[in-house]
C-alpha cells in the first residue's frame, strides 16, 4: 500500500519496456491509487520536467477512487535515453506512452498535459478510436509561439550543473517563477526529482541532454496545430497561465469556437492568475479546477459550464467573446 507523507501519497514506483529507434529502452512511471479502478488518469509532463511533478496532483485525484499514472517520457527521470538525439521524435512519445496504457489494461484515459504533455495528449487524442476520455491542456494549444519554443530551446541547449541539489533550487525558483506561487516544501520536491549526480560533480539536471539538440535550428514561425484540434471530439479543459508567452488568450478564444469538440459545448478554458507558463498544478484551486472538469458532481450542459465553479476559484474562465 502507498504511504501518506505529508499532503502527498508516496506512488508505486513501475516500469515497461517500449520499443522505438534503436532498440528497447526502459519507460519510468509511478502509479496511486487502486490499480483496479474504474477510472485511470495520466498525467505528463513538460519537456524538461519528470512525472513526479504531479505528486500533488495525483494524490488529490487519488482520493477521488481513482488511478493515477505519471510517467517520466523518454529521456527524463527513471526513464532509459534514447540512442540518439533525432530518436526524440512525437512518435517515440506517442509510441511508448501508447504501450504503457495497454500496460495498464484500461479501454480509456483521461490525459492530463503540460507543455509537451498536453502536445502529446492531442497527438493521441486526434486519432480515430482514440482511448482518451477527457482531455486537460495545461498552457498548451492548438496555436504555439515561436518566441517561446526559442526561449525553450535556449534553456535546453546549456549543459547546467551544480554544487547541490539546494543551488539546482535556487536556480528552479527563479527560472520556473512562471510556475507560481510554491511553498517551500514544493519547490524543494521539484528540486529533489529534477536533480541527478554528474560524473564531474555536484548534480545536474535528470534529463538527457541530446533532447536540447532537437531544438538546434531556430523555430521562427508559430507551431499551428489546428489539424490536430480539428480531429478532437471530446471534453477538453484548458488551463492558460495569464502571464504565458507560449499559449495565447486569442488561441484559446479559437479554440472555444473552432473543432468538433467546441461545437458540441465540450470545451471550457480557465485562466490562472500569477502565472505564465506552466501552472505547476500544486495549487488546491488549480487541482479543484481539474476534479471539478473530471468529477463533475452532476450532469452539466456544456464544457464551459463544468468547470465555472472550479474557475471563480482558480481564475478567469474565458469565453469566445471575452474581450
């Protein structure tokens, strides 16, 4: 059985083996709650992050009954590199986290996903038959700045490497500020789990890094994704931080008007105040905003109305015709 600790669930630490360009490698996840539930989330993350971003997160929907997988994608984490930096594609991503949910043995997922995780959930869930049941895109979309992904790119093409896991700290704070306000405790978790020993001392950064090598060729242009957002048919909840520089409110307002999904009133998007990109989801009204879209106590009409409620708390719920 898991182990409370704190406001957090300690998970069950798993493992499956996924192929892809060179070969087998290893994919990492954790998993809480019942493994027999009737109900499994995923939660992925951002690019640079690992799966135990969403301790906090998953805790909370575990109470809820339900089960809750993290995985590290490949390249972060627990998870195996890849042999070569061209092997991080969206396929290797779409590959590997299609074989861990026929791992877990479930028909259907609701995806929760940051940054490249709410990238991949779309990639998933524009497929025919797809097993996603509802979709969360925290700070991701169907339209994404080219100035941010450069600023990403930046970020990741550096070798950074510190003392100690207290100095990857102090650096975390001040380059994710965007991510909101954290307690001490939480900076101090994502600092734990984001950190690995460097041969040449100290600790640097657990991910590999080749992956900032997919972004050697500057991105000049927006990404525009809408073929993907056109395929989409079920509930989507979007989270955009309200300072974000890589998802924008105007995107966000196309979106409730444009898709299967937005025409079927199955699309609602929430902006959170005093943060950019990413909300880190630790915060109780940002989990609230999420167990209201996924658990919602009672029928309702459309996917704006689900999350209204969630959204007094959690920030500014945005309409097509928010000026």
């Amino acid at each position: 059985m898991a182990k409370r600790q704190g406001n957090t669930t300690e998970p069950r630490l798993k493992e499956v083996s996924v192929i892809g360009h060179g070969g087998f490698r290893r994919l990492a996840y954790a998993e809480w709650g019942p493994e027999k539930a009737e109900r499994t989330v995923v939660c992925v993350h951002g690019v640079s992050r690992t799966g135990r971003d969403f301790d906090v997160l998953a805790s909370a929907l575990a109470a809820e009954g339900v089960r809750v997988v993290a995985p590290d994608l490949p390249g972060r984490g627990r998870s195996e590199w890849l042999a070569k930096p061209a092997h991080y594609t969206d396929r290797a991503y779409t590959g590997a986290l299609s074989t861990l949910i026929a791992r877990l043995d479930v028909e259907s997922v609701d995806w929760i996903g940051t940054s490249l995780g709410g990238h991949i959930g779309m990639l998933m869930a524009s497929e025919e038959q797809t097993p996603i049941r509802k979709l969360v895109l925290n700070d991701f979309g169907a339209r994404v700045s080219a100035s941010a992904l450069r600023r990403i790119g930046a970020y990741l093409g550096k070798r950074w490497r510190f003392a100690s896991v207290e100095d990857l700290e102090a650096h975390l704070r001040e380059i994710h500020e965007p991510f909101g306000n954290l307690t001490d405790a939480q900076w101090q978790h994502l600092a734990k789990y984001s950190a690995t020993p460097d041969p040449a001392g100290g600790v640097r950064f657990h991910f590999d890094p080749a992956i900032g090598m997919r972004f050697g060729i500057p991105i000049y242009l927006d990404v525009v994704l809408w073929q993907l957002w056109d395929k989409i048919d079920c509930p989507v909840l979007i989270l955009r931080g309200e300072d974000s520089d890589l998802l924008s409110e105007a995107t966000t307002r196309q979106m409730l008007n444009r898709g299967p999904a937005a025409k079927a009133g199955l699309v609602s998007v929430v902006e959170v105040p005093e943060c950019g990109h990413a909300p880190a989801l630790m915060e109780a009204s940002q989990i609230a905003t999420i167990q209201a879209f996924l658990f919602p106590a009672k029928p309702r009409p459309s996917g704006r109305a689900r999350a209204s409620a969630a959204a007094s708390r959690a920030g500014r719920s945005i309409s097509a015709s928010t000026p």
